[in-house]
C-alpha cells in the first residue's frame, strides 16, 4: 500500500477552502435553473445573439492579439531596448486599472472632442456603441494575457538554435519562421484562449463604450437587475457551457498539433 505523505495531506487541507470557493458557487448556479428555464433561454434569439456576439468578438480580440502581439512578445523576449520595462509596465496595466477606467478611457480618445475621435469618425469608424468600440476594448483587457504567454515561450526556445540557423544561410524572418514558431506555437494557442477567456468575461469597460449592441455579461446584468436572479442565471449557465465547450475544443487542437522544426 502506497504511503501517503504528511505534507501532501496538509497541502491539501490548506487548498480545498480554496478549491470550494472556486467551485460551489459555480456549482450552484449551474445546477439551480430548471431544465425548462435552460431549454426557454436557448431558445430566446436574444440570448443566443449576445452569447454568440460575446465569444466571436472575443475570438476577433484573440486572433488580433495574435496578429499584434506576436512582434511585440518577440521583441520584448529577444530584444534589449530602451525603456523595455516601461513597455512591460504599459502591458500589464490594463491587469490592474479598474476595467470601467478602460472604457471612460477609450471613449476619451476616440470622442468628437479628441482629433484622434475627429479623425475616425471623418473615415467611417464608429467606437462607442459599435461591434468595433467592443471589439477595441477586448483586445484592450485580453492583449497582456497574450503578451506575456507568448513572451514567456519565446524566451523558452534557446537563442543557439536561432543562431544556428542563421549562421546556415537562413534570414531573420525565415529563423523566426521556421525554428522560433514551431517551438512556440502552443505558448501562441495558450495565449489565444487565455485572451479569448478574458475578453469573454469582460463588462465593466464593454457597458461604458457599447452598452448596445449587448454581450452576454451586459445582458446578464440588464437581466439581473430588472428580473433578478431567475432570468439571469440561465443566460450565465449557457454562457459557461459554451464557453467551457469552445476551450476544450482548443485545447484538443493545441495538444493534436506537434509542430516540428525542419
């Protein structure tokens, strides 16, 4: 019979207060609307186009983030330059500043009265209460989960392999192409479904600069406070499935995918 450690049995006491807060109030909601209210809330059109607005907007914040992000995580884990842990700072700021802030923010810059507002709106490009403004402020909230996944695999992939490559005959962009990507690639993965997580659970800053069109949270909440809990939960339960559904179905791809150097 397997001897059980002392010291894993404490560590385990100590976590499970915290295992329970994460998961009975979860729990909970989950499992108190009726199958009935489940199966009237996915039938209402509504609910579905805010649920399914929420997860493609913040999938677009997540694609974004790979697209932007990548030079930049590249460049922060490669690259001594000046004012790097400034930049870092900036990154992470949107971590820690009240995500409300973020959206009084953004609508400060792009308002009518700020040339930068002045200028997108002569070009056709609305912000506030727009899939655009909802869409700037995911990517605002999700970009450092990205950033930081992505820099931390960078920096995992040793610089002899990189520098090989280039003293065979290989460029910089082909290097980066060829050896750096493959080795990062889940690190990339990762950083799109933390970013898309985010996003999804993003309200304070959404409810600012596009309270219409609504996502989820902003319908939950409208729900809430003019029906109570009744007609909240159900929205938040579907939410939670889907939600749940759509990163195991990354994470199966991620994990199905073993990229290789050539």
């Amino acid at each position: 019979m397997k001897r059980i450690e002392p010291l894993n049995c404490l560590f385990f006491l100590l976590s499970l207060p915290l295992i329970l807060l994460l998961t009975l109030p979860l729990l909970q909601m989950t499992f108190q609307p009726s199958l009935a209210m489940l199966m009237e809330t996915i039938s209402d059109k509504e609910v579905m186009g805010a649920i399914a607005r929420s997860i493609g907007l913040s999938l677009g914040a997540g694609i974004l983030s790979f697209l932007m992000g990548t030079p930049l995580a590249y460049m922060l884990a490669r690259k001594e330059i000046i004012g790097k842990k400034i930049i870092e700072g900036i990154i992470d700021l949107p971590i820690m500043i009240p995500h409300p802030v973020v959206g009084i923010a953004i609508l400060s810059l792009t308002g009518r009265n700020h040339p930068i507002g002045r200028f997108l709106s002569d070009i056709g490009i609305q912000i506030m209460g727009t899939r655009t403004g909802i869409i700037c402020v995911l990517l605002f909230v999700g970009l450092p989960f990205y950033v930081n996944t992505v820099k931390a695999g960078f920096e995992s992939v040793p610089i002899q392999l990189e520098n090989a490559s280039r003293t065979l005959g290989a460029g910089k962009f082909s290097t980066f192409l060829r050896i750096t990507v493959p080795l990062t690639w889940r690190h990339m993965i990762l950083g799109i479904i933390m970013c898309t997580a985010r996003a999804i659970s993003e309200f304070g800053a959404v409810v600012i600069v596009a309270y219409h069109p609504m996502t989820a949270p902003v319908m939950i909440y409208e729900r809430f406070t003019a029906y109570g809990l009744k007609y909240s939960q159900p929205i938040a339960v579907w939410l939670i499935i889907i939600s749940f559904g759509l990163f195991i179905l990354l994470r199966m791809l991620s994990n199905s995918t073993h990229p290789q150097c050539r």
